[in-house]
C-alpha cells in the first residue's frame, strides 16, 4: 500500500513540477495574464522574477519527485522475495 502511495506522490510531484518550470515561459502565462483586470496583477505577473519563483518551485518539486522515486526503488530492493 505504501508503494502505491509513493506512485501517486511520485506522479504528482512530476506532473506539476513540469508544469510550474514550463508554464511561465509559454505564451499560454502571457494570455492568461491578459484576462486578469488588474494592469499591476498583470504587469507582475509578466516579470521575470515572477516567472523565475513558479519555474523554480517547479524545479523543487521535480527534486521532490526524484527522492520519493528512489524511496520507492530502495523500498523495492529491501523487500523479501
């Protein structure tokens, strides 16, 4: 059960790690700053800084992702067969 626990982290982590580091980079993030009404929100929004703390936070979580991926290849190894 704690394996496929581990699985769900794994894939979470992963998915939205990808996305946080590619996303702010996209013109997908500059149509949707866009929309927002605010012009300060959105001139925030498109600074570089901005987008340099979500891909970053997206790079944690990719680090995340890769130690619950060996926690899961370690807890493989140490079962009995």
């Amino acid at each position: 059960m704690q394996s496929v626990q581990g699985a769900i982290s794994l894939y979470t982590f992963s998915v939205l790690g990808v996305f946080l580091l590619a996303a702010p980079w996209t013109p997908m993030w500059e149509q949707a700053s866009l929309v927002l009404g605010s012009d300060l929100l959105r001139t925030w929004l498109q600074s570089g800084w901005v987008r340099g703390v979500v891909s970053g936070l997206g790079a944690l979580d990719l680090i995340v992702a890769a130690q619950e991926a060996g926690e899961i290849l370690r807890s493989f190894r140490s079962e009995p067969r």
